[in-house]
C-alpha cells in the first residue's frame, strides 16, 4: 500500500504523512543531540583536606565552649533545624529548643575539675558540603557510678564559610553488670 503525503495517517485526528515524518524527525534529533552532549561534571564526594581541618577545629570549639559553659557559642553551632538526642534520650528540635536545653544544662553546678574532652575519630563525606563526623567522649570528675565516657555522633554542614552541626546523637558508655551471665 502506498502511502500519499497528503492521506491523514491517522483518520478522524488530522495528522499526515508529512506532519508525523516531521514530527518523528524532530525526536530523533533531539535524541541524537542528548545522547551527544556531556554529561554534567560529577559532585564533588569529599571535602578538601582543609575542610576536614576545619571540622576537627570545629568539635574542639565545641568542646570548649562546654567546659566554658558558653551556650551563646554551642548554640551559634547549630543549624535551624538542628535535631539531637542526648545520651539520657530527649530529643531537641530546632535551634531555639537547642539554646534552652544548654542553658538549663549550663545552669546548674558542676562538680571541681568537671571537664570535656572529645575525641574526633572520624569525618565521613557524603558530599564536599555534608559529613558525618564522630567518636568518644570523656568527662573528668564526675561522681563515682556516673557514666563518664561514651560515644558522638554529629552530621555537619557547610554554612558559607563555616560548619554548623545539623544532626547529634551522644551515647553514654554502662558496662555490664558484674558477676550476670
């Protein structure tokens, strides 16, 4: 069967030969010029060696910002929509929610000598803007049967040209009772 030009291919709808060979045309070298461009240039995955330097700069600020009892400092740390669970379980949404736990924290005594150390032990990219960071802690001159070492962890992002914790989670370290099976 012949087909002319000026048949409707598709009776009822209007089309033609002619109007669908532009159409089909017209795909196909869409398709050929896609397939030829390049692909777009990959995300960067890490950070630079820099960045990883200003992280571990980072949680020593943190660090001394506790010890310091600075809640001005822990908070300007944070993002907006921090979320955190402490090593007791509470949860702290948002900034402001942040601001008031470390003052209340901040407020009360603390025993002589009562001080942080945190440890960095490891910063994970998840893009050159994105890691995941943590390690142990340890606190000094605590009361006997208080857990004073455990675990962080801490998802921190670039902010312009600073980090900001978005995410925490601190565990405390309880050993096993003695003498159990």
């Amino acid at each position: 069967m012949l087909i002319r030009l000026e048949e409707p291919v598709f009776p009822g709808k209007g089309g033609t030969a002619m109007n669908t060979a532009k159409a089909f045309l017209a795909v196909a070298t869409m398709a050929a010029l896609a397939a030829c461009a390049p692909a777009p240039a990959p995300m960067a995955m890490t950070g630079t060696p820099a960045d990883e330097q200003a992280i571990r700069d980072f949680f020593e600020r943190v660090e001394a910002a506790w010890n310091t009892k600075d809640a001005a400092a822990m908070t300007a740390m944070v993002t907006e929509d921090y979320n955190g669970v402490s090593a007791d379980g509470e949860h702290t949404m948002g900034r402001a929610a942040y601001n008031e736990t470390v003052t209340a924290d901040f407020a009360g005594e603390r025993p002589e000598g009562m001080a942080l150390a945190i440890e960095t032990a490891y910063v994970h990219w998840h893009t050159a803007d994105v890691a995941t960071v943590g390690g142990p802690w340890s606190v000094s001159a605590l009361p006997e049967g208080v857990p004073n070492t455990g675990s962080w962890m801490c998802v921190v992002k670039r902010s312009g040209d600073q980090w900001l914790m978005s995410n925490g989670l601190v565990a405390s370290f309880v050993p096993p009772p003695s003498g159990g099976n």
